[in-house]
C-alpha cells in the first residue's frame, strides 16, 4: 500500500467533547447558560444541594419551589 492508498485516519473530536461533552442529559428542554451574583455562602449551599454540582443544586431548588406553587395552587 502506498502513501495515497493509505486508509484515512479517524478525525478527532476537539478537546472538551460535543454535545453535553459526555455528560447523560438531564433535561429534554433547552438549557441556557447565565451569569448570576450570588453570595458565597448560597454558593456552597446550592453546591451541596446539587451533590457537588451548582447547576443542579439550582434545578433541584427550582424544582422544590415549583413543586410548592403547584401545591398552593390546589389549596
């Protein structure tokens, strides 16, 4: 086999990955990221809430407050 016949390499993927950079997807819906200011110590609490993760630790407090909307609602 000469040089020109030689089978294509395999292209790479960027360093950082693609998609969800091989993360499972947590949510079906589109997500945005934004810029928030918040105090360190509601930093550390939302970190420890999202099991080391401040992004979830935000979803899961969302997701209590809508759970509690919905209760009044019903009320």
């Amino acid at each position: 086999m000469t040089h020109q016949e030689a089978a294509p390499k395999p292209r790479r993927r960027a360093r950082g990955g693609g998609r969800s950079s091989g993360r499972p997807i947590m949510y079906s819906d589109k997500m945005v990221a934004v810029s928030v200011t918040l105090p360190e110590e509601a930093i550390a609490d939302l970190i420890k809430l999202g099991g080391r993760n401040l992004s979830a630790g935000i979803r899961v407090l969302w997701e209590a407050w809508r759970e509690q909307q919905a209760k009044q609602g019903a009320a």
